[in-house]
C-alpha cells in the first residue's frame, strides 16, 4: 500500500507591518498559522511575517 506524502503547499509569508507579500515557502498545512521574523524589504527592517496561502 502506498503511502502519502505530507500534503506542501505554496504560502506566502506577508508582512504583519506594511501587508508586503515579501518570501515565498512550502509548508505543511499544520504549520499554517506560522509567525516568522523575516527582513521586510520595503521597511528596511526586520518584522514578523505571518503564512497565507498562495
Ligand atoms: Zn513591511
């Protein structure tokens, strides 16, 4: 019986700041709600960015 792999998806990570669209990543679906502090391009800085789907 083959096995599933982890479903991926394609999310955006966007700016919680400005609302910048600024990095693209795969990730599981459980980690959907994830929070990062990305480098925002458009504010020279670095913020948190939250996962939104593509
Ligand atoms: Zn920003």
């Amino acid at each position: 019986m083959a096995k599933k792999k982890n479903p991926v998806e394609v999310y955006q990570l966007i700016c919680k700041d400005c609302g910048g669209r600024n990095y693209a990543a795969r990730l599981k679906k459980e980690h959907k709600n994830l929070e990062l502090t990305k480098y925002c391009p458009s504010e020279r800085k670095h913020t948190p960015h939250k996962a939104k789907k593509a």
